[in-house]
C-alpha cells in the first residue's frame, strides 16, 4: 500500500513556510540573484532501484550582497508549480523545513545544496518514472530574490537489468546457436523486477580477439521479458544483448557470454 498523505500535507507546510513565489523578485533599485550550474545527481539521470536512493542537487548563487538562502524543488505535470499541489506532482527535499546548506565561496557568491531521497513504495509509484523540472530559488542578503520554475530537467528512471545465455557451449561450426536473455526493471509498486515488455533489443556479437560488438539482428521481449535467438555458429566470440533505454528506464547491455566454436 502507498503511503503519500502524510507527505502531502508537509509539501503544503513547506511550500508556505519556504519560497512560494511565482517568479523573480526585487525591491526597486536592487538585483536579482544571478543562478548557475544547477545539478542533480551530478548530471545524469536520477535512476532508482526497489531500494531508497539519495541524491544531491547543488547550484551557484550570486548576488552583491551574499546570498541568505536557497531552494529547490522537483515538480511535474501543469499543477506542479503550484505550491499547494500534491505530493504527486511536487518533490520536496529532504530538509523539510529547512531550505538549502549554502556555503560562501567569496562575500558575493555561495554554493548551495540539497539532498532527495526516492524511496520506492513509500513516495515512488511506478507511474512517476518520467521527466521531472528543477525549480531553483535563491534569496540575497538584502532580501532580492530570484525564482525560476524550470531551470533543468531530469528523468527520474527504474533500474534495469538484462541477462543473456548464448548455447550450446561448444558449438560446431556452422550448427545454431541459441541465444536467450531477459530484460526486467524495478517495479516501484511492488518492490520487485519485473520483465519489460515489448521492448526492441539488439542481439550484438563481438569476435575473440577485437574490442567492437556489431548488431546482427532486433527481437522484442515476451509479456515477460524474455528474449531469444537463432542464429548460425561461424567463429569464436561473445554474445550479448543491448537495450537502448526509454524516458523511464536507462539503457542496458548484457555482459557478454563467450561461445566456442569448434
């Protein structure tokens, strides 16, 4: 069972005692906080398993007078940006009332950041895989401020695995070779791996001796994940299998499973 009003109630709390503005701010005569190299999760796809995973987003704030304070928040969907939104579409961090760890660099600029922990079945459905925007929002010690709703993006992704079996071991020349593999990924709801389904994966082979796998064929996963493949035995190598990826789940290749040919 998913476990999310209570997280729904303290994204509301948080939104009104942190930055619920609707975009830059400032007094007159005074300077927006100037914001850049915002990243999460060192820039790559933030990709969870049946597991929690905690990751960090960090940016640099700079404004004459120092910087006070700053935030972020991971938001999707057109109701998102609305700080009374529900946990659905918001992603708090996990300083709840507390807003970003700023450390000074010089009197005019800090480095800013905070964690995010994804935990599966708790505040992760498998429905919330997908792309998600990073707001950012930076308060200056003379109280200008700065809000932008969608600095950057990123995919919240479920972990992959893909296996692959290539027999019989040895083969005589020129007889079939079967090669077998199933691609599966993290089932949020469950806490499982389930197989991915009609999914396109390229059987790839790469001869003993060079370093270059080279695509022979495409199958789809079964309902259950499965894949499988003739083909004819020529020459000593290793077979694998390679998923692209999609905008939900990374991509992923098989280690290569070594086949004699004799």
């Amino acid at each position: 069972m998913r476990k999310r009003a209570a997280f729904a109630v303290l994204t509301a709390v948080a939104a009104l005692a942190g930055f619920a503005i609707p975009g830059a701010y400032a007094g007159e005569g005074q300077r927006e906080v100037e914001i850049s190299n915002v990243v999460l999760d060192g820039g790559k796809n933030v990709v969870v398993d049946t597991y929690d995973k905690t990751v960090t987003v960090s940016g640099t704030f700079t404004h004459p007078s120092g910087i006070q304070d700053a935030d972020f928040v991971l938001w999707r969907g057109p109701d998102g940006a609305n700080p009374y939104a529900t946990y659905d579409d918001r992603i708090i961090s996990n300083e709840y009332y507390v807003h970003a760890d700023c450390v000074a660099s010089s009197a005019t600029t800090s480095t800013c950041s905070q964690t995010f922990t994804f935990e599966p079945d708790w505040t992760l459905a498998n429905t919330d895989a997908g792309t998600w925007k990073v707001s950012v929002q930076g308060v200056a010690n003379d109280d200008s401020g700065t809000h932008t709703a969608d600095y950057t993006t990123t995919r919240l992704q479920r972990h992959a695995e893909l296996t692959v079996n290539a027999g019989p071991e040895p083969v005589a020349k020129g007889r079939t070779l079967t090669v077998t593999g199933k691609l599966t990924r993290a089932n949020w709801d469950t806490l499982d791996h389930r197989g991915y389904t009609s999914q396109p994966v390229r059987l790839q082979f790469r001869k003993a001796g060079t370093t270059t796998y080279t695509t022979v064929k495409t199958v789809n996963t079964s309902s259950t994940g499965g894949l499988t493949a003739t083909v004819a035995a020529s020459e000593d190598g290793y077979w694998r299998w390679n998923f692209a990826g999609t905008s939900t789940t990374p991509a992923v290749k098989a280690t290569g499973d070594f086949v004699d040919v004799q």
